[in-house]
C-alpha cells in the first residue's frame, strides 16, 4: 500500500512538473518584459522539493547564472520570520500576550492618538490595523538610504497620523514591524537579528539566510537592478540598506531558494505537527484577523506575515500590480463554479532595493513555492510568476493572457509617470507671470516637529535661478527644485530618473511639490506633501525653518478675532469689557500664508495682489481680522488643524460642537484640512449609530449638516429621506445655519429608500 502511494505521489509530481516546463516560455518572457534580469524558482509537494528552476542572469555583466544557492533580498518577506519569531518569545514570557497593550511591553511608544493609548496591541500593529498612516517618505530616500537612526522609530511611530479608523481598516504600515523589533529587543535582552538566528534560522539550518548579509566577491549573491522604461536594467550599488536601518525587521532578510524551500517544508509541518519543529505552533500568524478590503472580503485577510485566501480566487493583492490594476482585473485562477476545489492558500510579497519575491503555502496538500527575482521591474514580475506557479501546481485552468498583463503593466506604469510630468509642465505653462520671491529667501535647513528631519533649500550649485533640495543635509541626497508658480516648487521625477536612484516608482505630483512659506524675516513653514502610496493619502507636514532672506515689507502673519459665545474654554487670548452686553473676543495668531493655502474664502480674502483691501498693520506688526458668528471653540480646532497641531484636537467630537465645526468647514471651503480628522471624529460604528436612530427634530437636522459638509453620503441620504418623508410643506430649519447649498427640500425621493437625487 505504502509502495502504490509513493507511486501516485511520484505521477502527480511528475505531472506538476510537466505543468511547470510548460509555463516556462511564459515566465521568461514575463522577465524580459518587466526588466528582470534573474529569477530562481523552488516548488515542494506532499513536503518534498519536486522542481527547481534558474532564469537569466544574477550578474548582467559578467553574465553569470543563478543557482538554487544564489542569494537575494526578500524584502517583506521577512515579516513571517519576524512574526514566528515573537510568537517563540510570547510563549516564553507567559505574562505578555499578542493583545497586551503596547506600552506596556515598549514603554517608548507614546501615542499621541487619544484613541491608541492603552488599547493598540503588537497584534494591531502586526496586522496592519492600527489606522495609522505607513507613509516611508521621510525615512526613506534615493539608492534606498534610511535617512533616519532606528532611534527614531518610537518617537516617530507615536505620531503617525491617523488615516483610518482603529481596527476597522486594512493599512499597510512598515513601521508595525519595526516596532515588532523594538519588542523582540526589550524582550529577549539581544538585538533582533541575533534573536531571529537563534531562535528561527540556527534551529531550521538555514545557514543562507540572515539579516546581516555580507557583500564578497566570493559569495553568491544576485546583483541588484532598476528597469528602464524600455526594460533596458541599470545596476544598483551593491550594498543591504536594511542593514542596522530602522526598517530592517521589516524587510531586510536575505535568502536561497534551498533554504526558503526548508522553510516552507518547515512552516507546512508546524501546522501538522507543532512539536516536530522548533516553530512551534504559528496557526495564530495564518489565520486571517481583517479583511483585505471589506466590500470584497473573500479576495483574502491579513494574518501576520501572512495573507490567507483560498483558491480559486485572485493573488498578489499586496503587491505593486495591485496598485497598477482594479482588483476586479486581476486574474481569476480557477473555476468559481466548482464547488468541490477550494485550496487554502497562504502567501506574501515582498520588495526591496532592486529584489521582488514571492512566497506560497498550501496547508491541505503540504505543498508551497519562492519565487526570487533581482530587479525593481517595471510589472511584479515576482506576482505575476507566482501565480503562474499557483495555478500549474493545482492544475487550475486560468484564461488570463499574464505576457500581455505584464505588458500593460509596464504601459501603466510609464504612463503614469509621464501623464504626472505633463500635468507638472502643464500648471507651470499656466501660471507664467506668477513669479518666486528671491530665490535666497527660500533657501534654509526646514525641520519637522520633532526636529529628527531636516530638508536643505539652498542655490543650485551649477544652475543660475535654480534651487536644489538635500534630504538631511546629505550630500546623497539632493536634488533640482524648480519652481512651479508663487511660492509652490517641484522636484519631479521621470521614470528612468527614479529608477537610476534606485526609488519605488511614484507618480504622485502632491510627492513631488513643496510650498515653502516665508512668514517673516526669519521665520518661515515648509509644506512638503508626502503621498508616496496611492493607498492611503497621508497629509501635509510643517516644520519651521531660520530662513536667510531680508524681510518683507509688509509682515504675512494675521490675528483672527472672533466674537460669539464660546462653547466651552479655550486656549487663546481674552479680552473682557465692563458691561455685560459685549461678548468675550478670542484672539487667534494664525499664517495668512497658510489659511489661503487651507481655505478658498482666505485664498482670496487674503491676497496681498488680490481686489480686497487688506487690514492695516496694527501697533504689534500684525494684521488684525474679525470674524463674528462662528463658535471660538470650534473656531480654535479648524484653525489648529489648518496648522498642523493636530495633538491639541480631541478625538471625539460631541454633535453640537460637530456641527459647529461644519459650519465654519462650510463657510471658509476648506473641506480638505479636514479629510483625515473627520474619520477619527465620525467613525463608522457611530455612522450607524446615527442611521439607526434616525428621528425627525434638531439632532437630525444637525446631523444632516455635518453630514453634507464632510461628504458622509450614508447620513445625509438617511437624513433628507427621514425629513422628507415627515413633512409635508416648507421644512423648518430650526434656526439653523444651512447654507443655500444645503437645502434638502430640493430632492426628489424614492420612497424605497434607493436613491436620492437634487433637483438642479
């Protein structure tokens, strides 16, 4: 009986195998389009390595082939031997838990966000789930310098913004797993590469597998590569910059096929039999906690290094042809209409300086494959070989074109970058008499709050009338800034141009632009966007800068004062007359540059060259504006959110002072300084909180307006349904301040609750 499983086991391997010589054609070409110059490939089956496969060249120039013993970077791949890391060190320090709060393991980390204080846990940080913005902008630069010590992590991880709401989002954020590290250092007394050798690598015997690789030219390392826009590769300097970065548990591991097959071999057993490897029991890491998307949560869910889905289905959602494809068209692998074929499938991807990878497990026939590739590519090469892979080893039939996949890929890509060019050189033809100030006015060292990140303005050093812009005063790290219009300059990057310093192709223009804002003769803000991601927005910083120009004539700060009874104390200046009769005056020191770049209203109202007269300079050096009607307390978070304090804005909102917000929100247009705070204010769960009680009276009307200013459609369609549907003439507006846009007696109603539309 034994003998007869061994030989069906031998047909079906060899079958898989035939599979996979079949699709080989298709994967070299994939590499040629995309700009890959190697890939090494490993597949086990029923626990055993049944193919091995070596394409291209891991050195161009001297034209050397790669071997199953080749190393390449694994990028976040090394998130699973992170993870499988601390779930030993969790059970060996039975006191502290997966959902134990974070300070409370790494009393670093303080969190600025009243709603993490206590509550977010290393799970929530390892599933991506915490809602934090996990821009990279700041700490990582051109050739992949980390610019920033791992010092910084705690500091900076305690002031991510927010972008989503806690645990209700997927969120991709590299800075969980550099907090990941923080823990496995507090816990085990030792630096996390030696922690990770010792309890994981040493035990599995993968001696080709490290954190701390060592560049020789007698080890068989692959050369890292950047594709060109004609898949032409330019070789990148040969160096590890996760290397002792910031980000190194992260994605700095190193890696073989043989070794990563052992490990494959390794994670399937510890499933079966958690005693009979030093892994120990992971089932915790490969189960799903959170959807991927949750309006499509059978493409996948995030585990912990780990993405658990089941075939047939669509892979590779955490890559970049994700970011370059709706996910509704990826390829479908499999036949959906076949009930009895459904395989569980584990996987990950990663990316690093000039290596893209790709790792899959299937539990229920123990088998799993690493692809391993050495290029920044112009398609993930790495994804679309995987699923290739996938599909061969279960003999799922796909109808996907992957040649001409990776060809649109690349279209895509390319034309991204250039579209982002020409809108660039568009705005500037645009605005042609829209001149800087002096070029030397801009020039400074530009500082973030924490004052860990500096930006250098300063004189092109060959190009008269030019800026040049130098990241932490790295010589490394500098670049053209041109000017685009008044006080807004661009250092923009074409494609070829980002992958010859070896950066993960943007196309973002809000990345590229910065306004530099000279409040005074010796005091001036930065705005630098930092939008690397497509997915999520992250939100402009400010950093104060000594500036070396002369100073202005007539001064750009302003005070704002408002005179309507506050809601409640605030911290501004009051001034209190004798009689009873007059309301209190708030004063607020604001940036005019700053509030017209926030605000339509002040865009214009404010324009030293506009129609308006501006106020005159009061004894103190400042203009002085009024502002009568608006709530102070409400007033002071706009104009603090406007200006970036957001750590001295609440968490939570109570409806009248929301509206209140709104209010002014709506009057001075500028809705998008407030884009990220009003998802921690009106979270989902309070959405539906609101829908549910739904009720004709003022909390409804209040609602309705917040709900219009802020864009929250769900509200406001509940909300004019609700109104309407119980009134009959006129609705009565209960003295509240719609404004002529709001004015909901204009739609029109299914009575089914379907759809809403105003009457034009």
């Amino acid at each position: 009986m034994l003998q007869k499983d061994q030989q069906d086991l031998r047909m079906k391997s060899d079958a898989i195998v035939q599979r996979l010589n079949a699709v080989l054609p298709i994967i070299r070409k994939i590499c040629e389009i995309s700009g890959v110059p190697a890939a090494s490939i490993g597949v086990i089956h029923q626990g055993q390595s049944i193919y091995v496969e070596n394409i291209g060249h891991r050195d161009v120039e001297a034209q050397l082939s790669p071997t199953a013993d080749t190393l390449y970077g694994l990028g976040s791949l090394t998130k699973g031997f992170v993870a499988a890391s601390l779930a030993q060190l969790l059970h060996n320090h039975p006191t502290v838990t997966w959902t134990t709060p974070l300070q409370d393991i790494w009393p670093e980390y303080r969190p600025q966000q009243p709603q993490l204080k206590g509550n977010v846990s290393l799970l929530d940080f390892l599933l991506h789930r915490t809602g934090l913005s996990g821009d990279m902008s700041v700490a990582l630069q051109g050739d992949m310098e980390f610019i920033l010590s791992p010092s910084e992590v705690a500091p900076i991880v305690s002031r991510l913004d927010v972008a989503a709401p806690f645990r209700q989002s997927w969120l991709y954020n590299n800075w969980g797993y550099s907090v990941a590290g923080k823990v496995i250092e507090k816990l085990s007394g030792k630096p996390a590469h030696e922690y990770i050798r010792e309890s994981i690598l040493m035990p599995l015997g993968l001696s080709n597998t490290t954190l701390r690789p060592v560049f020789d030219e007698h080890i068989d390392f692959a050369d890292a590569y950047a594709a060109l826009e004609d898949a032409s590769t330019q070789c990148l300097p040969r160096k590890f910059p996760f290397l002792g970065s910031l980000f190194e548990t992260a994605g700095g591991m190193s890696s073989t096929v043989n070794d990563m097959l052992k490990y494959c071999q390794a994670l399937l057993q510890s499933r079966i039999d958690p005693q009979s490897t030093p892994l120990g029991n992971l089932e915790m890491l490969f189960q799903g906690h959170i959807p991927l998307d949750r309006s499509m949560e059978s493409f996948g869910s995030y585990g912990m290094g780990w993405i658990e889905t089941h075939l047939p289905g669509v892979l590779g959602l955490q890559g970049d042809n994700a970011e370059l494809f709706q996910w509704d068209e990826l390829p479908y692998i499999g036949d959906p209409r076949d009930p009895n074929k459904s395989v569980l499938t584990l996987y990950h991807q990663g990316a690093s300086l000039g290596y893209y990878s790709a790792i899959y497990l299937f539990p229920e026939t123990e088998s799993g494959f690493v692809v391993l590739t050495n290029s920044m590519p112009l398609s993930d090469a790495a994804d679309w070989i995987a699923q290739i892979i996938a599909a061969a080893l279960h003999g799922f039939e796909t109808s996907a074109d992957y040649v001409e996949l990776a060809n649109e890929a690349r279209r895509r890509k390319v034309g991204n970058v250039a579209a982002m060019m020409a809108e660039i050189e568009k705005t500037r033809e645009e605005h042609p008499g829209d001149l800087p100030r002096p070029l030397d006015s801009y020039c400074g060292d530009y500082y973030n709050a924490l004052g860990d990140f500096c930006v250098r303005v300063k004189q092109h050093k060959v190009k008269p009338g030019v800026l040049e812009l130098c990241f932490q005063g790295k010589t490394t790290q500098e670049y053209e800034l041109r000017h685009l219009h008044g006080d807004i300059f661009e250092w923009a990057l074409t494609d070829d141009e980002q992958a010859r310093r070896a950066r993960f192709t943007t196309w973002e223009q809000s990345y590229f632009k910065m306004t530099i804002v000279v409040e005074s003769w010796h005091i001036g803000t930065f705005l630098y966007f930092l939008t690397g991601q497509p997915k999520p927005r992250t939100k402009p910083l400010a950093w104060q800068v000594e500036t070396t120009g002369t100073e202005p004539q007539t001064p750009q700060n302003q005070v704002l004062e408002s005179t309507k009874n506050p809601a409640g104390d605030v911290n501004d200046e009051e001034s209190h007359g004798d009689d009873a009769e007059i309301q209190p005056e708030h004063k607020f020191l604001v940036s005019s540059h700053i509030l017209r770049h926030a605000s339509q209203v002040f865009r214009k109202d404010l324009d030293p060259s506009g129609p308006w007269r501006q106020p005159e300079i009061q004894p103190d050096g400042l203009r002085h504006k009024n502002l009568d009607g608006f709530d102070p307390k409400a007033l002071k978070h706009v104009l603090d959110l406007i200006h970036f304090r957001n750590d001295r804005v609440p968490d939570k909102l109570e409806m009248e002072e929301l509206a209140e917000v709104a209010v002014i929100v709506d009057y001075f247009q500028c809705h998008e300084a407030m884009r990220f705070v009003v998802k921690s204010w009106i979270r989902e769960d309070r959405i539906k909180e609101v829908i549910d009680e739904a009720q004709p009276g003022r909390p409804l009307f209040l609602w309705l307006l917040i709900a219009y200013v802020f864009g929250i459609d769900a509200i406001t369609n509940a909300a004019a349904k609700t109104i309407i549907e119980n009134n009959r003439g006129p609705f009565d507006s209960m003295e509240l301040p719609f404004s002529e846009s709001i004015t909901f007696q204009r739609y029109l109603v299914d009575r089914q609750g379907i759809r809403m539309q105003p009457v034009l």
